[in-house]
C-alpha cells in the first residue's frame, strides 16, 4: 500500500498516521535485524547489556544493517515522505531503543524548526494503551494557532510537565489518542506533535526513521547546525556506512545533502567524548 492523497490530508490535518499491517510480511526479518544490529554493539547503551533500568539508545540505527538501510527505498516507505514533503526529501536519521518506563508528552522539534519533518516508528512487540503504546495529541504539530500554543506552553519538554499545574491533569489523562500497535504497523507521526508513552515493559522495543524537507541552497548553514545535534550520540558522520556503501543513485539523492555539511561532526564528537561519560540516551 503506497501513502495516498487520503493520506496525506489526514496527516496534514492531524498530525498522525496509524498504517496497520504494512509490514506484516517481513516482520520477522526486521525483528532479526534489530536483534542483529544490537548484538553488533554489545546488546545495550553504550556497547554495555540493556540493563532494564535506563533507555538504550543507538543512532544511526537502520543504517548499521543493509537490509534495514533498505527499507528508506521501500516504495511504501518512501512514498510517505515523498508524498508529506516532496520527492527531494532528506532521510535525516534513524534511532533504535529499548525504552524503560514511562515518555513524557513532548514534541521533537517544535518552533526553532521551521522545515516540515516526520518520523516513521516500527514497534516489534504489541503496545497498548496500558502497555506503552505512543499517544498523540492531534493538531498540536499546528504551531503558532491558539491550540497548539497554549499546549506548547502546558509542556514544553518532557522534564517540564506544567499540564498538572496548569490543567489539574497527570501524563496519563491528557486527552488523545492511543495508537496500539501490533508488529508490522508503521506509524507516523509529525515532528511537532506531542507524543507520550505510559506504562510497558522496561524492554520495549521500537526504532524510528526520520525525514525532513530539503534545504534551499541559502539556508544550508541552518541544516549544518542541526547536524551538531547529533554529536550527543558520538557518531562521526550524518550517516553509518553501511547506508553509504549500499546506496543506490535513487537513495543517495536523499543522503546528499547532509553528507555534503557533516566535514565538522568527527572533531565535535571527539570534543563531546572527552565531556561527556556516555552517548546521549534520547
């Protein structure tokens, strides 16, 4: 099933898409994958075991296994970007978590991004709403309206929760959507929106594929600050080298870009490592 025009009108105007089944066919190839990318790096965080405790976090993920660098040329995987934010889209990044508790409502990016964004979430194990499901508020990815404002101002970053404050409301009764998954449902969801998690186990598994619209040539400077967020993860380069060396020409129209402005990452990394006592978990 390719994203349809039916689609996009539903993600534009909720923020959110629930594609049920996609991936139905080959979810035993990706459960093995993931399992194989995170054995080549020790099994956790930081090359230490998952320890049931803290997120283990791994970014880049997909682009460590040819096979999951593979699903960005999937026709029903690319049409979704292709479709949202057009056909020169960049494939930003991937991350690959074990997550622990609960994830507080937040957005990923919110006013200082102004290039539309989404992400495409894989859960390997079913989610419900009891059991960790992501939730959604639908059109809080509207920023500047009145709804989407007074929402941003209720909980900036999920270490500032004022909805209780402001709303009388915990984590748990926010109004919105619970989208329970089984393995083989793709999600997807728009940067700006404001996602949570509550309850799960402490080994919950999911990884993410992010895009985002291609940069005009005068703002290029803007996309090369943003690639300094990733140091955190202490990754050299915009992408691994397995998506490097396995992309087709079709592929690597959607790596370009931020592969031309990563020359400064490898020195801010280093610096990073010397400050910093373990990759960023998130």
């Amino acid at each position: 099933m390719l994203f349809t025009d039916t689609h996009v009108r539903f993600f534009n105007t909720f923020g959110f898409l629930k594609l049920p089944g996609l991936f139905a066919n080959e979810i035993e190839q990706i459960d093995t994958a993931f399992t194989e990318v995170w054995d080549l790096f020790g099994g956790g965080h930081a090359g230490e075991s998952h320890d049931n405790r803290q997120r283990s976090m791994l970014v880049p993920f997909i682009d460590q296994s040819q096979y999951l660098s593979s699903l960005i040329d999937d026709p029903r995987i690319h049409s979704i970007p292709a479709k949202i934010l057009g056909d020169d889209y960049n494939y930003m990044f991937s991350d690959g978590n074990f997550f622990v508790g609960p994830t507080h409502w937040h957005s990923d990016r919110y006013y200082d991004k102004p290039y539309n964004s989404l992400k495409v979430a894989f859960y390997l194990d079913p989610v419900t709403k009891e059991s960790g499901c992501l939730r959604v508020i639908p059109g809080t990815h509207n920023v500047g309206d009145t709804f989407g404002n007074e929402v941003q101002e209720a909980m900036p970053h999920s270490e500032r929760p004022y909805h209780q404050e402001l709303w009388g409301l915990t984590g748990t009764d926010i109004p919105s959507i619970p989208l329970e998954s089984e393995p083989g449902d793709v999600l997807v969801f728009n940067h700006k929106i404001k996602h949570a998690a509550y309850g799960g186990s402490s080994t919950r598994r999911m990884f993410t594929i992010g895009f985002q619209e291609r940069h005009p040539e005068h703002d290029l400077e803007r996309l090369r600050e943003e690639l300094s967020d990733l140091v955190r993860f202490w990754h050299p380069r915009a992408y691994g080298e397995t998506m490097i060396e396995t992309a087709s020409p079709s592929r690597m129209r959607h790596l370009e870009q931020r592969l031309s402005l990563d020359g400064h990452m490898a020195a801010l990394v280093q610096k990073a490592q010397n400050e910093m006592s373990e990759p960023s978990r998130g």
